[in-house]
C-alpha cells in the first residue's frame, strides 16, 4: 500500500526526541556519537507529505480553481509517561481549515492515522480516527483537534546493558577500536533501530491525494 510505504520511509525523518528522559540510556543522533540522555518514549512526529490535505470540487479535478477545502495538522504536542513497565504517550494535534466557498454552514470530516513504529521501517499498530470541522455561514476558517496514542514496552525500548557498555565504554589511545565508532559496529546498529518507537499522525489520504502532495 502506497500510504505505509510513504510514512515507512518518511519515518527516519519526521520524527525528533521526545521531551521525556530516562537517566540511563543515551542518544544518538545523525550517526554522530553520543550527545544526550535517550528516551523509552517514543518520538512523535508527521511523516512527508501526511501532514495536509486538499479536497476538490469536483473530486476528480486538481486544479487551483478547483479547490474545495484544505487543511493542515499542526501543533503537534506529545506527553509521555514512562514511570512503569509500560510507557504510555499521548500525541495532540490541532486541524486548521480554509474553505473557498463560504455561502451556508458546513461540516467537514477528515480522517487522520496515527501509526506506531518500530526501528523506523516496521509498523507495530495502527489506528485511524477522525477530526470534524464546523464552519459557520459566511465563515472561512475553521479548526479542531485529534489525539492519538501509543504503548511501548519499556523493556524493548530499552537498550540492552552489553549494548550500553559498548558504546560508553572508555577507550584510550593506542587501543585497537580506539578509533572506531561504536555506532558504526552492525549489532549496535540493530539494538538501536529495534529499541526506537515513533508514534507518527498524518492524514489519511487517498494514492490520489498522497500523489498530489508529493508532486505539487
């Protein structure tokens, strides 16, 4: 399906720290050592071209004078607890709306997914859901918000201790992987993809409209 393989792959990048921290663990970002604590929770973000929506009248066409409605997902906050064997987290998001035509009160639906990954390319759960927006008569705008959820076992989001010691270990000069990355070692490369979790949100677009964002 043309949608999971776009938030599989957009998963490396959409998804940042999360504001949580376990003492204990590390963090590595872009390949390039140690730089901070690591969290259980997991990330949150919006893959590429998820993260708005346009709708058309008449549905078939893609043209500019042919634009219906269009929102984007933004505010993207998270919360995170991690105080158990289970971490639970928590992702809001706001939906901000236009509409061309502003003659008449209108309701519009749209669905949204929220997506739980595992090392960046596998699809542990996914939920979808749904934002309803209310415009007035004579009104232009209009928002509401969605909220989405994941639980991570804490113990696979934690990196094994014999994986830890390797990459913390002290290394002096003249030690023969004195000057080799840990990072770059293929069985720490493994435990940290499977010990990272993003909960990802986005639209649920149609192949039709996921083309859309990505060409126009």
């Amino acid at each position: 399906m043309k949608l999971r393989n776009a938030i599989i792959v957009a998963a490396c990048t959409a998804a940042g720290l999360a504001a949580c921290k376990s003492e204990g663990d590390i963090v590595v970002e872009q390949g390039v050592g140690i730089t901070a604590l690591r969290s259980v929770c997991p990330a949150v973000g919006i893959p590429d071209h998820t993260g708005d929506i346009t709708l058309f009248s008449p549905a078939d066409a893609t043209t500019a004078d042919a634009i219906d409605v269009t929102a984007v997902i933004t505010n993207v906050r998270s919360a995170c607890d991690d105080s158990g064997n289970e971490v639970y987290s928590t992702a809001t998001f706001e939906v901000r709306a236009m509409r061309r035509d502003t003659n008449g009160a209108r309701t519009v639906e749209l669905p949204y997914f929220s997506t739980v990954l595992r090392g960046g390319n596998a699809v542990v759960a996914k939920r979808l859901g749904s934002v309803t927006l209310s415009f007035a008569d004579g009104q232009e705008r209009a928002s509401a918000t969605g909220t989405a959820g994941a639980v991570v076992d804490r113990a696979e989001a934690t990196l094994p201790a014999d994986i830890r010691a390797l990459i913390t270990r002290n290394r002096r000069a003249g030690d023969e992987d004195a000057a080799i990355d840990p990072l770059t070692r293929p069985e720490v490369r493994a435990a940290l993809a499977r010990a990272s979790f993003e909960l990802l949100v986005g639209f649920q677009l149609t192949e039709d409209q996921l083309a859309y964002n990505a060409t126009r």
